[in-house]
C-alpha cells in the first residue's frame, strides 16, 4: 500500500464528480479507502493526525458530511448507535449492500459483495425501494482469540 497510489485514487474520485479536491476533503476521503472497515469520527481523527493532519471537528463533521451527500462515503448506525463512515468503491450499490457488526469488538465491517437480494423478491404490489442488511456475529480477528 503505497500513498501515493492512494493520494491519486482519492483526488481521482473526487474530479469524478466535479468537486474541488482539498487538501482535507481528499485526506479524510484517502483514510476511507484505506480503511479495511468503517470507522468513526474518532478513529477518523486519530488516523488523521497519526498522519500529521489536524483537522479541528466541525471540518471533519463537514467533510464527512459532504462524501455522504457526494456518494463518496456512506454511514451506518451501529448496534452502539455510533455513526461509523466507509467509502463508496463499488458504483453498483443500487440496493445497498449488508453490513456486518461484530458482537465483540463492536466493528462495523461493509459486505459489498453481499447485496440482500431477497429484497428484489417482493411480493406483487410492493415496491422495492431501499434495503439494510445488517448481520451480528463474531469477526475474523475476534474469532482467533
Ligand atoms: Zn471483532
Ligand atoms: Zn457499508
């Protein structure tokens, strides 16, 4: 994982949809898609300034907020009913994808691969809008403990 792969990857996605790539748009949007879970204000923050970024809360709240309305990033509400964030790297989530919380650490790891199909088998007269799958159970580095 080399950074500057990274740095261009998270400039690259941000002239896709016509935004201006600053400096703390393109770093918060670059720890996201390092990110092999999604991860919460905090551990965003920490992950920041380990790198030598100090971003003050409210443009971390805002910057976060914009990806989410940019359909860069999106957040999940956790079983602890924190917000947790998680880039966008497949284009075809139309039905979203299933979530997994993992009861003992408490991660919230994204399952791109795994779309909750049965939505699209709906009875006839229902209208399939929106689906959110989210599984408990026990992570891989939980489950070696
Ligand atoms: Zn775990
Ligand atoms: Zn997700």
């Amino acid at each position: 994982m080399s950074a500057p792969t990274l740095t261009s990857s998270a400039r690259n996605r941000l002239l896709d949809v016509g935004a201006r790539a600053t400096p703390a748009r393109e770093h918060v949007l670059e720890i996201l898609l390092a990110a092999t879970r999604a991860l919460s204000h905090q551990e965003i923050e920490a992950a920041a300034r380990k790198q030598g970024f100090n971003f003050d809360r409210v443009t971390l709240y805002r910057v976060l907020d914009w990806l989410v309305t940019q359909q860069l990033a999106h957040k999940i509400e956790g079983q602890d009913r924190v917000w947790r964030f998680n880039a966008i790297t497949v284009t075809s989530t139309e039905h979203g994808h299933a979530h997994f919380h993992c009861t003992r650490c408490g991660q919230v790891f994204c399952l791109e691969q795994l779309e909750p199909s049965f939505a699209v088998t709906l009875p006839a007269g229902f209208r399939f809008e929106k689906a959110e799958l989210t599984i408990q159970g026990i992570c891989p580095s939980c489950a070696t403990d």
